[in-house]
C-alpha cells in the first residue's frame, strides 16, 4: 500500500511502485485530497481498505502522507499491521518548521490547507506502529530553502532530519537524496525493498548491510 505526499497523486508513487512490483511485490496507491485534514483522509483510508477488503500489511507513505498514517492508526487500530512492515519517507512526524513558516502568511496558510491541522503543523498522534523504517534525504535541494531559517541542519530541501525522527520508529536512515527525489532513487528502492522484505525480526540488521539493488542496478558504493 503506497501513499503520496502533499500536492501530489497516485502518479507520484508509480516509479517506486514499478520497482517494488519488480522485486516481487504487489502494489496498489491511495489517493486523497491533501487539502483535507489528515484525520479525514485517514478515515478516507480506513473505508477505502475496507471496501476493496485489502488486508493490513506493509505500507510505504512520502512526507505528509507518513501523517496520515499515524492518524489511521489510531483513529482505526485494526488497520496497523502487528506483523507487517512500514517504509516512511521524509515523513515530519512532528510537524514541520517551512509549513508552520508559510502558514504565517495568508497565501501559504491557503496553500496548505487542512493539511495543517494536527499534521504539517504539529499534533499528529505519536508513532506507535511496530517494524517502521524512516528514511530522510540529506540533500538540501527543494523549495524549503526560500523560507528563511526553516531548514536549520541536514535537510533534503524541504524537511529537516531532525523532523523525521520520532519515537516509536525501528530505524531511521539518512540517504543522499532530496524531499521529491526519493521518490525517483534507486537507492530509496532497495532500502524499500529490504525492509520490507525482512522478517520483523530481523528489523535491526539493515543499518550494517548495503541495499539490496533493483532494476538490475549495482550495488551503492557510497
């Protein structure tokens, strides 16, 4: 199950989705209307996996869609997967500081919409699923650098590091990659495909193993 991030749609997914259908997964995207709050597109979720009777299992969630997530979780706890995997990636689970930035003014504050409420600009329910990996991207590449001050440390353009960390996580891990790149790296694949192809109790192994190549690619050297 892959969910998108702000501004975006199911296309947004479909190159990470041709790699994890590559590597023997099947796949299908969630779309919602990211001007609606996280509570309510989780709810959207909720009915939506019910509808198309798709059982809880490993789900891989970009940036704001990491949020709705957390909200899934708790609003409808028979959807969090006890044995399955979750990849978020970029996902400020606390909130995010260019958000809260733009939301000081009238035109970002339209921009961002319910996206804002208990999500982008803090209040999402705590991290509480098990087996979770967090990816962040170190490559400050990305529209948050025209916010002045919002991205203080490594950043991948957009959200900072620091943002993507939470408790709750099983792992977290940095790649050289940017906010929208990720969903275009073939690094952010393999490390995708590994975990979640790992059984949860193997969730540690990860931080001292290169990624698992896909597509054919060669293995990373940096």
């Amino acid at each position: 199950m892959l969910v998108h991030g702000l501004w975006m749609g199911r296309w947004a997914m479909r190159p990470l989705a041709r790699r994890l259908e590559r590597a023997g997964f099947d796949t299908v995207t969630f779309g919602y209307p990211t001007r609606a709050t996280p509570m309510a597109n989780a709810d959207r979720l909720a009915d939506w996996l019910t509808d198309r009777s798709i059982p809880a299992g490993r789900f891989v969630a970009h940036s704001l869609g990491g949020i709705v997530l957390s909200h899934l979780f708790q609003r409808h706890p028979a959807t969090c997967p006890s044995n399955g995997r979750i990849v978020l990636m970029a996902s400020p689970l606390g909130g995010s500081r260019v958000a809260r930035s733009l939301a000081a003014g009238r035109l970002g504050r339209w921009l961002l919409a319910g996206s804002l409420e208990n999500g982008l600009a803090g209040g999402a329910p705590g991290w509480h699923a098990p087996h979770t990996l967090m990816l962040a991207g170190t490559r400050p590449i990305g529209p948050g650098r025209l916010v002045p001050g919002a991205l203080d440390g490594p950043n991948d353009g957009t959200v900072t590091v620091a943002e993507t960390r939470a408790r709750g996580l099983t792992a977290h891990r940095c790649l050289p990659v940017n906010h929208f790149g990720m969903l275009l790296s073939h690094h952010v694949a393999s490390e995708t495909v590994r975990f979640l192809s790992e059984s949860p109790l193997d969730h540690g192994a990860h931080h001292d193993h290169a990624p698992r190549p896909v597509d054919g690619e060669q293995e990373p050297t940096g």
